[in-house]
C-alpha cells in the first residue's frame, strides 16, 4: 500500500525542526516527525498513521553526535542502532546498549533505525526503551515553546506506542549513566528468530562491593506490559535473596504478578527464565569487574 497525501518539510537544523513543529501543532495539524523511517512510514503505508505533515530530522548532523564525560554519556536522537551496536567507544562506554541494539531487526533497519525514534516510538517490545529505563537514562524532550525539559526515563513511556513527548517536541538528547566499578551488566531476549520482536527479553546491572555484597540492583522486563517494566526489591524476602544473590528466586518473585494478554503461564516463564539470566550474567560481569579493581 501506498501512504495517504502528506506535506514533506525537511527542516536545516533543530531550532527550525522545533519552529515547524510549533507552527503546525499550534494549527491543530497532525504533523510527525520523522526520523530512520522504519516505523512510522510502515505505519503510513498501512495507512495505520496518516499524518498531514512529516517534518523530516534525518539529515540533522547536529542530533548525530556522541558525548561523554566521566559518569555519563550523552547520546544524539539521530545515533543509528547500528552505530550503538557497532562503534567501539559506546560499545566500552554503553554495552548494555551496545548488546540489545544488535538485536533489533536486521542490518538494514539497524543501519537506519535512530535511537530517538526507538524511544519515541515506545513499543514496549523494543530493546532500546528497556534499556534506557534499566540504566536510569533521561531524555531531553525540547519545544520552542518551553525550552528543555529532562523526562527520567522511567517516566517517559507511558503505555503502549504513548510517550511523554507532545506534537510540537522532539527528543534531542539522551543521557546514560555510564556503569561505576563494581557493576556488571546482562541482557537476555528470547526470539523465535534473531532479529524478530522479542517474545521476553530482559537488562539487569548488579552492583557489587569489593566485599562481593549487593550493593544494588536494577531489571526490567520488555513485552511484560504496556512499557517497559522496572522490577525491583520490595520486601525482606526480596531483599534476603538479593544478599544471597538467589537470582532464581528473584526472578520467580519478579515474575509472578505479571499479567499477559496471551498464554499467560507460558509468557510468564519466558520472562523469568530471560530475567534469571540477565541477572546471572550481570553477576558474573560485576564479580570480574569487581575482582579486576581490586
Ligand atoms: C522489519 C522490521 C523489524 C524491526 N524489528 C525491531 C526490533 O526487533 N526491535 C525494535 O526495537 N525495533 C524494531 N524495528 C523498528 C526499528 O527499531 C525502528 O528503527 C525504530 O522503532 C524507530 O526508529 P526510527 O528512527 O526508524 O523512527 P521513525 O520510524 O522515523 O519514527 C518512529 C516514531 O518516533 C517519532 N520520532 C522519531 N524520532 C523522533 C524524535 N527525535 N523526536 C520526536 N519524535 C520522534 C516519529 O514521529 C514516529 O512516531 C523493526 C522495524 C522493521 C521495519
């Protein structure tokens, strides 16, 4: 199938991005951004979304940058999977991302794919999401309107392909904490094939003391929900198996009061089983980690 009828604008930097979002917004248009392309012109052919007008970010160099400095790294909106999959300084500095981005699609769409279009795309099947909100990452949304606003990662996906974000905005930035000494990451998606939406898929960074004592803990679950999910120590017996490391019964615990639309029981082991071992391979990555610095 064939889009329905749009205006095509193609913006030459941010601040005209944010002054065409803002003219059309403001007009009650249905105006969209559009970025790699690889979900929303699908939607558009399936005339699934039929936007008036598509303001075109792709070209925007200045939103294709990378940034870091000693406890963070500040990823441009425009980065392609590809590139967080494949470039060897975000692969030392995020591999937490580095690792799930190899999992989305294939080349071709990784190669186009842009991280800010994954994020606002908020599918809570997707790799990316799951792992801003495991690293605690915050997203710079901005508007000629109001500026900049810093939206925790946590709080901008708000349910099934609903994000914080508002017409006349555009995601700009990404911050990631980069991980400390003594933390250790793993993530784990169950596919029918590499490549295709995760059936579960988990993160997890385990923190750990040079005495080998938990210092914390941060999961998430994708395909468990309408977003992606935090799980986290709530209670004694929680925190008992965390201090022991029983990742097994964490994951059971984790697990056990999610709802699934569909073979619920099955759909739930599934996320247990990813969540056991992200946890057990983060473990592992902290205990390295931790054993090198001492
Ligand atoms: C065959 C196929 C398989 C795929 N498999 C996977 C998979 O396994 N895992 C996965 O996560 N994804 C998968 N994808 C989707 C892919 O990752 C997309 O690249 C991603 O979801 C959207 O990124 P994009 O840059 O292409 O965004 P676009 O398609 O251009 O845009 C997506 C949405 O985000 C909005 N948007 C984009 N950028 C911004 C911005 N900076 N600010 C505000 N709004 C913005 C757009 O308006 C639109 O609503 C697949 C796609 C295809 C076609």
């Amino acid at each position: 199938m064939k889009p329905a009828p749009f205006e095509y604008l193609r913006p030459a930097s941010v601040a005209e991005a944010l002054a065409v979002l803002a003219a059309h917004a403001d007009a009650g248009a249905d105006v969209k951004v559009l970025a790699g392309g690889q979900s929303l012109l699908t939607l558009m052919n399936l005339r699934l979304a039929r936007p008036e007008v598509l303001v075109d970010i792709g070209g925007l160099a200045e939103l294709d940058r990378v940034f870091s400095d000693e406890h963070d790294v500040l990823i441009g909106a425009l980065v392609r999977h590809r590139r967080l999959e494949t470039d060897p300084e975000l692969r030392a500095q995020v591999p937490l991302a580095a690792a799930a981005a190899g999992h989305i699609g294939h080349v071709g769409i990784r190669n186009r794919g842009t991280l800010g279009g994954s994020l606002a795309h908020a599918d809570p099947a997707a790799e990316l999401p799951l792992v801003m909100v495991t690293l605690g990452a915050t997203c710079y949304l901005e508007s000629r309107a109001d500026g900049v606003r810093a939206v925790p990662a946590e709080e901008f996906f708000l349910s099934y392909f609903s994000s914080a974000l508002r017409p006349d905005e555009l995601l700009t930035w990404v911050r990631v904490p980069r991980l400390r000494p003594g933390q250790g990451w793993g993530f784990v998606e169950l596919a029918r094939r590499h490549g295709d939406f995760a059936m579960a898929g988990a993160a997890a960074v385990v923190d750990l003391a040079q005495d080998g004592s938990v210092r914390g803990v941060r999961a998430g679950l994708m395909s468990a929900g309408e977003r992606p999910l935090l799980v986290s120590a709530s209670g004694p017996a929680d925190r008992d198996a965390l201090a022991a490391r029983r990742w097994d019964a964490l994951a059971e615990a984790w697990t056990a009061g999610l709802e699934f639309s569909e073979d619920p029981e099955y759909a739930r082991q599934l996320a247990r089983v990813a969540l056991r071992r992200a946890l057990t391979d983060a473990e592992t990555r902290a205990d390295a980690d931790a054993r090198a610095v001492a």
